[in-house]
C-alpha cells in the first residue's frame, strides 16, 4: 500500500486525538474513493447529456452510417 501525508491544523489534529477509536486512515480512503467515485459518475453523467444534447440536433431521419459510408467512399 502506498502512503500519502496530510496537513491539517493543530485544533483538528486535537479533536481527532479526541476520538482514537476511530480508524483515520480508513475514514480518509473512504472519503478519497467517495469523491474519485463521484467525479466519475460526474463525468459520466456529463458525457451522457452531451451526447443527448448532440443527439437532439440531429434531424429525424439523420442516419450517420449513410454519411461515414460516403467519407469512407470519397477517400478511395
């Protein structure tokens, strides 16, 4: 396992000390992989509503095969 180092104030290190049966290190992992988790989950529901947002622009009968078909066809 790897180890990082935290600054924190004197006064929290005091309330902390205060409360020794509490595992710290696990209490930080589980914050870091809450906000790692989040932010994923941001970004994956920012992705989705780009991809709604460039959907919606498109015309009904938009079909993008018929257009990557006759790019692919123009280069030849």
């Amino acid at each position: 396992m790897t180890t990082i180092s935290v600054r924190i104030d004197p006064e929290l290190k005091k309330q902390m000390d205060k409360l020794k049966h509490l595992n710290w290190s696990e209490i930080i992992r589980n914050a870091i992989n809450k906000e790692i988790q989040n932010e994923t989950e941001t970004n994956l529901a920012k992705a989705v509503l780009l991809n709604e947002k460039i959907r919606k622009k498109a015309h009904e009968n938009f079909n993008s095969t018929d257009i990557i078909r006759r790019f692919r066809e123009e280069r030849h």
